[in-house]
C-alpha cells in the first residue's frame, strides 16, 4: 500500500489492524496532516493520486501484455484458451 499526498496536503497513510493474538484483521488508510510527527518523513515517498492512476494504468497494460503472451504460450503446449485451472479446484 502506498501513501497518497490527497489535493488539500494531507496524507493517506496505510496501517494495519492487529488481533490481540497479532493476526492480521485488516489494511486501511488513516489521514494525517502536516502537525504529525511522521509526515514530513512519509511525504518524501507519497504519490498523487493521479499518479498512482498512472501506475495503474501502466500496470494494466503490461498485464494485457503478458497475458497475451500466456496464451501464446499456452497454445504452444495445445492447451486450451481460457483460465488457468487453481491448484485447489476439484
């Protein structure tokens, strides 16, 4: 999870929720403002959020990419097009 620089300044910052036991219960994003004590320091690495689209973006693409290439792959071997069986399906 990255941390986002939001339009008004502020920061959303990934934190992860602990059970007791400290089992993971979740990841959210809690904002914080210039006054934190960690800001100044989490600022240095945040992107925008058209910048993480841009990411995004980039990622899809590459993936339609290798995704054709699995298939081409695929077809190599003789098998058929479409998804790939999971190991835990029956």
């Amino acid at each position: 999870m990255d941390v986002i620089q939001l339009p008004n300044g502020n920061l959303l910052v990934p934190e992860s929720a602990l059970a007791e036991g400290g089992q993971l219960i979740g990841d959210a994003y809690v904002e914080i403002g210039p006054a934190d004590a960690e800001y100044d320091r989490l600022a240095e690495h945040a992107l925008t959020e058209e910048q993480l689209e841009e990411r995004r973006r980039r990622w899809q693409e590459g993936d339609a990419d290798l995704q054709r290439q699995f298939a081409e792959y695929r077809a190599s071997l003789g098998v058929a097009p479409g998804p790939v069986p999971r190991p835990d399906a029956d």
